[in-house]
C-alpha cells in the first residue's frame, strides 16, 4: 500500500492537489503553518468592523473551468453570488459617466456593434485589437494605442488579471486570460463571487472534503525544511522532530515562491512581486446589477459590496503599499462614495485596510521566465503554486491549475 503524498501549504494551490490525490484515491497529510488555510483567499471575523471580511477580493469568471471543477467538487458552486450574465458596471471618475459592458452570450461578438453594450467612445473596429493580442509579444501597453478603449477596459483588465501595470506587464500572460474568457463569447465572462465570504466558498468546504475523505489535515504546523538525499526527500523537518518518507510517497511544495527557495536552495521561481491593497468600510450598501462596479480614473480600482460592508480593491499597489494607512482609506473613500452614489457630505464610515506586499510575482515577460515547472531535479518532490510554469498569470485559476497538474506529476513519481 502507498504511504501518502506530504503537502506543503494549505492554500488554493495545495487543496487542490489534496483533493485531487484523494480523489485518486491516494492517501493524503495537508501541512499549513498558519491557523487557517487558504493563503491569499482566507477570510476572518473583524472585530472593528463588526463582520466577516476577506482578505482580498476576487471574480470568479464562468470560462474558469478548473475552479468550477474544484467547487463542485467540494459541493459549494451555490455559495456563489453574481449577477448571472456578462455584466461589468463601471464609473469613469474624470467624466462622471457609467456604463455596463455587456458581452453577447455566444463566440460571435456581435454586442461590439451595439453602443449600448460596448465602451462608450470607442468604435467596433478598436476591438479587433483583442484578436491581435494572442501574439503579441510585448507589454500589454506596446500592444495597444492609448484611445477610450485602452483607458476604460484594456488597463484595469490588465491591472486586475496580471496584478501589474500594462507598461511592464505581459501582454501573452494577459492574452491567456482573454483566451479563455472574453473571446470564447459572452458565457465566458459571467461573474461570480462569494455570496459570504472566500473561505466559505473556497476554504472551509474543502477541508470538510479532505477530512470526509480520509485525508490528515494539520493546520499550525509548520515544515521547516526538507532533508534531501541522493536525490529523493527522506524526511520534513518539524519542531516536533522529522517527518520521515517511504518509499513511494512524494511532496508537493504548495508554498509561496520565497518560501520554496528558501526549503530547495538552487530552485527557479519569481524573484519580484506586487502589492494589493484591500480597503474595508462598514456600511450597508446597494448591491446594484452585479454586485461590485469598475472605477475608471480613480485611486480605487473595483469596489465590491458585501453583506455589512463595502470591499475596494486596488492592484498593482507598489506605489502606494507603504504609505500610512488612514491616508489610503481617506484616499479611496471619495471613489467608493461616488460608487455608491452617496451625497459627497457623507462621512467615512468604519474602514480596515489590509495590505499584501508580496500578493503576486510581478507579471513581467522577464518573471514569467522564472516559473519553474511542476517537476524538480529531485524525484519526489513536485511543486506548485500560481507563480509556476501555469501558462496564466498568479489567479485562482492558475492556483487551482497548478494544484492539478502537481498532483498528476506526484502520482507519475
């Protein structure tokens, strides 16, 4: 009988794997050193706030087949909320002016000939420009002019899936995304989100999962370092004394990438990363048609409303990630205001600002060279991680993907 396959963090990337392996009908042991899994997708109670917080915020598209597949797997694709069409509202700051991009449900895109659905000053024409991004190989801004079209969708869809600024980031890692959402048509580009919070989306539902499913789920426990010989991991190193291996069981290294350097010395991976910042106010708010609504032209860059509380997300952060934190919430205040299309005497309400400094790689042509693959030179041992070889940039999809694909390579090893 096979001895389990060790994981290695418990975030989406590693419950992924997990579940994949169990699925399998392998054996599984989930190590995560913080008290909750979930990594960049966790939630908690916060006790200022007086209610349920993520720590960032997240549009699952329908065209995200992996995560889909990971949700009915763990029973939670109706914890989901959205407004069940390709619907995205935004608000041009500098002019005043809201629209709703509607995509047409089918591959024909049709809708880019209707004004009504497009971005308001641009002309159907301009949007042949998505078609040529499949081969571009620059910046995402090298392949674009600098018209309505690139200010009020190009950039924050840029900003949003690459967590970088189109002047440095990738325009392939960019078209990937748009591949498999925008230009497979309408059905593509529904969102969701959670209807409560991530954790019980995504987290929670797949640690009952694993458990029902007889794998050893630890959390607070820490994996040191990793004794490798002649090739092979024997043993994890704990504060509770080594872990050893037997034959035929492997490790999926499901940590982030400093992490991962620092437990395999000589290991490929992303050495540059970006900030996001995640702005919280407390304050019940309309919904509206989707749910969350794009800032156009603002220090705010989407602003989700969610049961007790409004949610702002600002990418790419590097700039700003540094700077006192009241100064950001009173920065982006005005935006979520106008948002919500509050009176500007409105007072701030309650606020929380939560800043990942290291949230992603930096989705560069050059970092994206830096991926390693799910494979090592060592024979047991497997990584993954939204900064490996995923071919999409650092998204629960890519996370979701890698968990897979290291889960494949594992049973292989």
């Amino acid at each position: 009988m096979h001895g389990p396959i060790h994981i290695i963090g418990g975030g989406l990337a590693g419950l992924s794997a997990a579940l994949a392996l169990a699925g399998a009908g392998r054996r599984v042991s989930l190590y995560e050193a913080g008290p909750q899994a979930g990594g960049r997708c966790r939630s908690y109670d916060d006790a200022l706030l007086g209610c349920r917080v993520d720590n960032g915020n997240h549009l699952i598209l329908s065209g995200n087949r992996a995560t889909f597949a990971y949700m009915d797997a763990i029973g939670a694709r109706a914890s989901l909320d959205g407004p069940g069409e390709p619907c995205f509202p935004f608000l041009d700051r500098s002019t005043g002016e809201r629209w709703v991009l509607r995509p047409s449900a089918g591959r024909v895109p049709w809708w880019i000939f209707r004004a009504s659905r497009r971005v308001p000053g641009t002309r159907a024409s301009e949007y042949l420009d998505l078609i040529r991004l499949r081969k571009a190989a620059g910046t995402v801004a090298e392949a674009f002019g600098r018209g309505p079209l690139y200010r009020r969708l190009i950039e924050p869809l840029a900003v949003a899936a690459l967590n970088t600024r189109p002047e440095h980031g990738a325009a392939a890692l960019l078209a990937a995304v748009v591949k498999e959402t925008l230009m497979q048509g309408g059905h593509a580009c529904i969102p969701s989100f959670p209807r409560r919070s991530l954790a019980e989306s995504l987290i929670d539902p797949a640690i009952a999962t694993l458990r029902a499913q007889g794998a050893d789920v630890s959390l607070g426990r820490r994996i040191a370092g990793l004794q490798i010989e002649a090739g092979r991991v024997k043993a994890l190193n704990t504060p509770d004394g080594p872990v050893s291996l037997g034959n035929g069981e492997a490790v999926i290294l499901a940590v982030p990438p400093w992490v991962a350097r620092d437990m395999v010395p000589g290991i490929g991976a992303p050495d540059s990363h970006e900030s996001i910042l995640n702005i919280h106010f407390r304050i019940e708010a309309d919904r509206g048609r989707a749910g969350f609504i794009g800032i156009i032209g603002g220090t705010a860059e989407w602003v989700f409303v969610k049961p007790g509380h409004v949610s702002v997300t600002i990418s790419a952060a590097n700039r700003m990630v540094d700077q006192p934190a009241e100064a950001i919430a009173q920065a982006v205040w005005p935006d979520a205001r106008a948002a919500l299309m509050l009176p500007e005497a409105a007072p701030m309400p309650a606020w929380r600002v939560v800043k990942e400094k290291r949230a992603t790689f930096a989705a560069t042509a050059e970092q994206d060279r830096k991926r390693p693959a799910a494979r090592t030179p060592v024979a047991n041992l497997v990584l993954a991680g939204d900064w490996t070889a995923t071919g999409l940039p650092a998204t629960i999809e890519g996370a979701i993907r890698s968990g897979r694909t290291a889960a494949g390579v594992a049973l292989g090893a």
